[in-house]
C-alpha cells in the first residue's frame, strides 16, 4: 500500500534496472521517494526492480530509454509528463539521476571510433541532452545528481575513452549547478570506485585477480559493493545535503591514495 503524499519526492534513475541505478532506486524508495527508473532492453529486470518499490511502500513506474539515442529524448519526456499525470497527478519531478552507462575497455591504441562514439554517445551527450529536456519537468529546489567515475582522477590503461568521457561530465557538473542556481537546482557528480557488479561484464565482481589488485589499492582494503553507492547517492538527494553544490564526491573506499 502507497503512502505516497503530494509532497512525496519523484526521482528519475536512469539505467534503474540492474546495477548501481537498481541500488540507488532501492534506497531512494526507503528514503521516502517514489522512482521513476528508466532500462534500455530489460523490461522484466525493470518490472521487478517497480515491484520491489512498491513492496516498500512507494510507487514506481519503469519507462524504456536508449540514454545513447538523443533523437528519442523528446518523445521520452513526453513519456514521463504523462506517468506524472497518470501515477501521481502530478506536473514535475524533484531528483534526476543519471546513472545509465556503459564500460569498454581497449586501448588508446585500440579503441575504435564507433567504441567512442557509443561512449560520449551515452556518458557525455546522452547526459546533456537528457538533461536538458527533462529540466522544464523537474521541480525547482530539486537536485542533479551525475555519475563520474574514479578513473576520472586515476589512469588505468584500457580506459581513455572512458575516463575522458567522465571528466567531462564532471566539468559539466560544474557548468550544470551554476546555470541551475537561480531555479535552487544543485547538481553534483559522483564518482565510485571499483564496484562489484554487472558492469564491464562483471570483471571487478568475477576476477580473483582483478577484485584482489583492488582491494590491495584500496584505504580500507576491500572492493565496494552496490550498497556503498546506492546509498551515498539516496544520502545526497536527502535535505540534510541542500546545500552541498557543485561538487565531486569520490566513493571509492580511498583507491589509489
């Protein structure tokens, strides 16, 4: 059963189906959110990420996005005006976060144009333009939350394209809270560390090798898990941090102090 109220915070989690997103709507729902989540090709991993939510007494909705296709952003927008309306009888939403991403890795050498292009498609072009229209459906007073990457800051061989890509979502953080300002929307960047779970095809969760060569870099001597993401991230979006703005905020356990 909903308790739901008109003053209920709505945040929109891309890339909510698995991984990190299905984390961050989980404890977004325990923290008093409703969620929309987006998934780009898993509809059933979607619906049971919705009924989890709504066993948690929050309501949810779950709409299909291809974060790397900006063409279909404005239909998508329309999409989500209309689950406002239909679910909440509502008009806005309060919290985006965007989570939806992609790990390749390859060389500089390597690394082909159409690997780079899916990259900046959905980590860098996919985020600005996402934003952009869903801005005049979200609330002001509501908060941005991005999602950066530890390799952002440290360099391992494989991902130039991708620690590129996420340094600049992190410029672009900066640019995004200092235009948003005057609306009182605060946007900030996340950046975790190695984290165990799907992504890069579950590389820090299923090597040994891998999970052990992070946990030897790591301060406090242990891969991270979803839950030291999720959280954090639900944390930001809380009014005890309104007034954290423009900032990068490491989860990484202190990886490569």
């Amino acid at each position: 059963m909903s308790t739901s109220t008109p003053n209920t915070p709505i945040a929109l989690v891309t890339g909510g189906s698995r991984g990190l997103g299905k984390n961050t709507a989980l404890h977004l729902a325990k923290n008093g959110s409703d969620v929309i989540l987006t998934y780009r090709s898993q509809a059933a991993e979607a619906q049971a990420v919705v009924d989890q939510i709504t066993a948690l007494g929050r309501r949810a909705v779950a709409l299909q996005l291809d974060t790397g296709d900006s063409t279909s952003f404005a239909d998508f927008a329309a999409q989500v005006k209309a689950a406002l309306a239909s679910t909440w009888q509502r008009e806005r939403f309060d919290h985006l976060v965007n989570n939806a991403g992609v790990g390749i890795h390859a060389s500089l050498m390597e690394t082909t144009e159409a690997q780079f292009d899916t990259l900046m498609n959905i980590h860098l072009k996919g985020v600005f333009f996402l934003t952009q229209k869903l801005l005049p459906l979200m609330n002001d007073g509501g908060r941005i939350v991005n999602l950066s990457s530890g390799l952002a800051r440290f360099a391992l061989p494989g991902y130039a394209a991708y620690g590129a890509m996420k340094g600049a979502i992190e410029t672009l953080t900066r640019y995004m809270a200092k235009e948003l300002g005057p609306r009182g929307i605060a946007v900030n960047v996340v950046a975790p560390g190695a984290i165990e779970t799907d992504f890069g095809g579950g590389a820090v969760r299923d090597n040994a090798q891998l999970n052990a060569f992070v946990a030897a870099n790591t301060a406090l001597g242990r891969t991270g898990v979803p839950d030291d993401i999720g959280a954090m991230i639900a944390s930001l979006l809380t009014p005890a941090n309104r007034w954290v703005n423009a900032q990068r905020i490491e989860a990484s356990g202190g990886m490569f102090l």
